[in-house]
C-alpha cells in the first residue's frame, strides 16, 4: 500500500497502484450514466449532494456521507447542482477485507484529510492504512433506499415513489398487486430491511434531501412529501439528520 495513482481513468489497468484518490467535481451538476469498473469506489461529497444508483436501490450522499461500492457493481451517478468531492478506488485485491455489499457510511475528518492529501500527491504507507481501515469501520448509515426483487413488491415500490405524497394504508396498495397485505408485511422487511412503513419514510426522507438541495423551502417540501404538519416533517429530519431541514 505504498503507491498512489491521480489519473481516474486508469483505475482498470493492470498494474497500476493499490489504491487511486481523484477529486471530483467543483464546478456545475454532474452526470454519470450507468456503469462498472474492477476497483471497488468509496464517493464523498465535500459540497453538494449526489445520488448514487445501483442495481439494488438508490444512494443519497450528502456531504457528512459517503458511499462505497464494491468491484463490478453497475452504478450511476448524479448531482443536485454544484458538486465538489471525491473517490477513492481500491484494487479489487484488496476489497476482501471491506464491505461486500454497497452501504452508505458516516464520513470522518481523518478519511477525508487522508485522501485529499492523497489527492495533492502526498502519498504514504500511512495514509494508505488510514483509508483502509476508515472504510472498514466507519459506522454505517441507513441512507440507501433497496428495492425489493419480487415483483408484487416491485410494483407497489415503484408505485409509491410515483407519488409520495399519497398517504394510502398498505391494504389499500395490495390491491393491485396481486399480494395479501401480510404476505407484503412479511416479505417487504426480508428483501429492503425496512417494513413497508420505513421504506416509504426513507424513501421521503432521502427526496426531501434531494429537494432541499435544490432551494426547495421546507414547508413546499414537507407538503410535497405527504406530512400533514410541517412540523411532523421537521421533528422527522431532525430525528433521522441531526438537524433542522432549513440548517440543512
């Protein structure tokens, strides 16, 4: 672990260095469309927020987060106007020892003065020991919205995030599913780890960030996302986020 690389697009060629820092960003929004590489990517935000999406859900990122992905994972990347931040890709050698799945995780100012010295070619054994272990044991964040696989479940998902303002009770979004609402209370927690009551909250919560980034004031948004009291929303963010919508 004691080289470094700066150039992104290397970071699939054979015989390049273990670990790769880039810096991202710092100008207008940003487009990634879907797709892969062999190094495993841990993506922090500095200023902006990011969505991040794979083939098991969807990634908010903002700038206290950040987001690992494993080897061969499809993912695509989009910003929420102007985004400064990072990357660090591992050599796939080197993923055994880190998280086998894409998680979001709560960033540390040691990760982040590690790969930004990194990134300003101040490599080092040390560093290197820093970001790997960061990756390893940071905490994990519940910030990632998974989609559940079976099918009925599918198109109940997808027709909640089509309006997520609708406040309907889950026996009222069976009934075009094909499913009872007990079998959609046993599977839903099975394939996203939420009920469908907290995937549907973490699905407002995480287009709550989305549009507060975006300028969008607190009372639209909560109103937006089906709250019947702003002060419902309020109390909810700051439970999940530590902070008030508007200090957000």
């Amino acid at each position: 672990m004691t080289d470094f690389l700066i150039d992104p697009h290397q970071a699939d060629v054979a015989g390049t260095p273990l670990i790769l820092a880039v810096r991202q960003g710092g100008g207008g929004p940003r487009l990634t469309e879907t797709h892969h590489h062999a190094r495993g990517q841990l993506l922090g935000a500095m200023h902006g927020l990011v969505t991040v999406g794979t083939e098991l859900g969807q990634w908010v990122v903002p700038a206290i987060h950040c987001v690992w992905l494993p080897p061969h994972h499809p993912h695509s990347f989009r910003s929420h106007g102007a985004f400064d931040g990072w990357s660090v890709y591992v050599a796939e050698e080197a993923c055994a020892r880190l998280p086998e799945a894409p998680c979001t995780m709560r960033s540390s100012g040691l990760l982040r003065e590690a790969v930004l010295r990194v990134v300003q070619r101040e490599p080092s054994p040390h560093l290197a020991a820093v970001i790997f272990d960061e990756i390893r044991t940071l905490p994990r964040e519940r910030l990632g919205l998974p989609m559940p696989k079976d099918s009925r479940l599918a198109k109940i998902a997808r027709a909640v995030l089509a309006d997520l303002a609708d406040n309907r009770r889950l026996e009222e979004w069976v009934a075009d599913a094909g499913a009872s609402a007990r079998t959609v209370t046993r599977l839903f927690p099975r394939e996203t780890g939420f009920s469908f009551t907290e995937w549907r909250q973490q699905a407002r919560l995480m287009r709550a960030l989305e549009l507060l980034s975006a300028g969008e004031p607190v009372t639209a948004v909560a109103f937006e996302l089906g709250y019947e009291t702003v002060s419902a929303f309020i109390a909810l963010f700051r439970r999940h986020f530590g902070v008030t919508p508007g200090r957000y």
